[in-house]
C-alpha cells in the first residue's frame, strides 16, 4: 500500500505540474509531441492526436516535449513552435508549471484547514514569525519509552499536552515540575491530537526513573508552533497564506542547514535535509499510518517544494528556461540557441547527477 500511495502521489504532483505546461501551451496554439511521467526510456506510449502521451522508467519527474522547443531543430519554423511565440506567451508556458503547482498545494492546505478547524501546527524548529494567523506555543509527546508508566497509559507520539493538573502547559519545564512532585500520585493530563485536534483526558501515575533520579513518565517532549486561523479573512485566504507560511518557515529551516554545513565545513547537515525518491518514498511510509490528513499536507509539502525547485535559475529545469527568455527580453536579442541548448544538456546531466547522489544518500539513511 505504501509503494501504490507513493506512485500515486508522485504521479499526482508531477502530473499537475506538467498539466500547467501542456495547457498553456495549448491556449497559446503550441504544438505538444509528448506528455510524459517519469524520464526516458519509455514503458509505455500512446499516440493521441499530435501528442504522446508516455510512462518511463525513471521516477524523477516529468516534461512535455513542446514542437520547436529548442531553436535549433527543423520545427523550430513551424507556426505552432514554440520558438514563434512572443515573450509573453513563452513566459505564461514556462511558468505554467510553477502556477499549477502552487495552486494545488492551495487547495489541499484549504481542505486540510477546514477538515481540522482552521487551527494547524509545526515542529518548532526556528523561531519564525507566520502571518495572518494567531500563533502560539505547545508542548507535544515526541516519543514514549517502552516500560516506562507512559506506554500503556493512552498517551500516543504526537499528543500535545495542553494542561496537567488543571494548569495551562506553555514549557517542558512546567510539565517536569508537576511530574516531579507527583511521585507514586495519579495526575490527569488533558491531551490534544495534533492532526486532529480532537481532545481527551488521560490519568497516569509517575514512577520514580533511576537515570534522572526522579519521577518520570517516559515520555520525551518538544515544542509545537501553532497556527490558528481565527477571523473571517484569515479564513478566507488560509489555503494561501497557509502555502506562504509553510514555504517560509521551511526555507528558513534550510537556510539555517546551509548555514549550520559552512560554519561546520561539512556537507551533512543538508544531506540529512535532503531527500530523494527513496527518502520521499520512506516519508510516504511513515505518514500514512497518521491517515488522510497527514497525507494530504505531504502532498501540497511536496508540490510547493516542486514549484520552488523549477523556478529557480537552473539550466534544464523551468527557472533556466525562463531566464534565457528574460534575458532576450532585457537585450532584445535571443541568445544563440546552441549556447542555451548546452547549457540545459549540462544542466541536465548535474540534476541527475545529483538526483542519483542523493538518491545514494537516502539508501545509505535506511541501511543505518
């Protein structure tokens, strides 16, 4: 089940970005040869029309093979190149992708949101400030030991603890106090599933831990950033706001990666923050036992990141594409298209390079 969810939702990202090319493309009367999920050698073809439409053997993405892409082939002069296009209408297809992207991670954060009563949380990472949305912090069960008086008590991995004892929780050190000074004593905690945010109430008695030399539960914890999307227009725009503060938050988790990789000289931080169809796959795995909800937020996680990844400035992805058209746009002048046809092959063979290293990276993280 978890290969089949991984295949589906990858096929589903991909495809909703490749969709934006073909019908941009098709709105401004472009030809398209080829539709395709994953990347050559194919599995499998149909010709429908002008267009074939592809399965391949590599899971690493997708295209759409538009007539005349690249300026130097014979089709390049046909009427529905894509090299005849104005600027605009090149531009509109190039970033056609990005959009589609963005705007299904829109729609899956808005149906999540209402699902689970505006209200939505992160690890607490970094600090960060989101906005249009009431943040605050709580306290969450990051793992229960076994043995310990926690395991078997109904407290589960994820809980957030919002009181004990009748007070409010806002640190681990106020939760250490009452279970400290509650030896051999039964104390109700009130709990909140932070997928969900169903609530409960759970009773358990602390036993005295050796190691720490104090009543424990045997549970460790962490903190939560929570976002609650309270007013009418914070409602309103929450599935777009919410996609803006996701993307924000991460990229300042991974600009401090790439921070924490040079202040240390060492590449593992961000390779422990990367991850490849493996990794992703092993992610899939994990999330699904949580149910839909989960599934859903990886899957507009995913295609923001998608979106993000093809609008930066790299040959043989979009954000290339689109700077070779800025460019022409800037000096009025194309660039030689045997120059751009170069650097997008180069391009192109990095990224796979890369996609297959960090591939290598992720079986080496299940082997540990």
């Amino acid at each position: 089940m978890a290969i089949i969810l991984f295949v589906a939702i990858l096929f589903i990202v991909v495809v909703i970005h490749e969709l934006g090319h073909f019908l941009m493309a098709k709105r401004n009367k472009i030809g398209v040869e080829e539709f395709g999920f994953g990347l050559p050698p194919r599995i499998w073809g149909k010709k429908i029309g002008e267009t074939i439409y592809s399965i391949n053997w590599l899971p690493f993405g997708g295209f759409v093979r538009l007539v005349g892409e690249d300026d130097v082939s014979e089709k390049s002069q046909r009427n529905d190149s894509f090299q005849k296009k104005n600027i605009s209408a090149r531009i509109s297809v190039v970033v056609a992708g990005v959009f589609a992207n963005f705007l299904l991670a829109v729609v899956l954060f808005y149906i999540v949101l209402i699902i689970v009563g505006f209200k939505i949380s992160f690890p607490s990472l970094v600090e960060h400030k989101f906005i249009l949305a009431e943040q605050t912090q709580q306290i969450f069960v990051a793992g229960i030991n076994e043995g310990g008086a926690a395991a078997n008590s109904g407290i589960n991995v994820g809980d957030s603890v919002i009181s004990a004892e009748g007070q409010v929780i806002d640190s681990t050190k106020q939760l250490q106090q009452i279970i400290r000074g509650s030896e051999g004593k039964q104390i109700s905690l009130d709990l909140e599933n932070t997928i969900n945010n169903e609530k409960r109430n759970v009773k358990v008695t602390p036993v005295y831990n050796d190691q720490i030399q104090a009543p424990a539960l045997g549970i460790e914890l962490g903190e939560l950033v929570v976002l609650n999307y309270k007013t009418p227009v914070q409602k309103a725009f929450s599935g777009f706001t919410h996609s803006y503060n996701t993307l924000t938050y991460t990229g300042k988790i991974f600009g401090r990666l790439i921070g924490s990789a040079f202040a240390q000289k060492n590449i593992a931080p961000v390779s422990e923050g990367v991850s490849g169809p493996v990794g992703i796959f092993t992610l899939v795995r994990d999330v699904s036992a949580f149910g839909i909800i989960p599934i859903l937020q990886l899957v507009a996680l995913l295609s923001l990141n998608l979106a993000v990844i093809n609008i930066l400035p790299i040959p043989a992805v979009d954000g290339g594409r689109l700077a070779f058209i800025i460019v022409e746009a800037v000096i009025r002048k194309r660039v030689s298209p045997n120059i751009e046809k170069w650097v997008h092959t180069a391009g192109f063979a990095v990224l796979i390079g890369l996609i297959l290293l960090v591939t290598y990276n992720d079986i080496l993280k299940l082997l540990r």
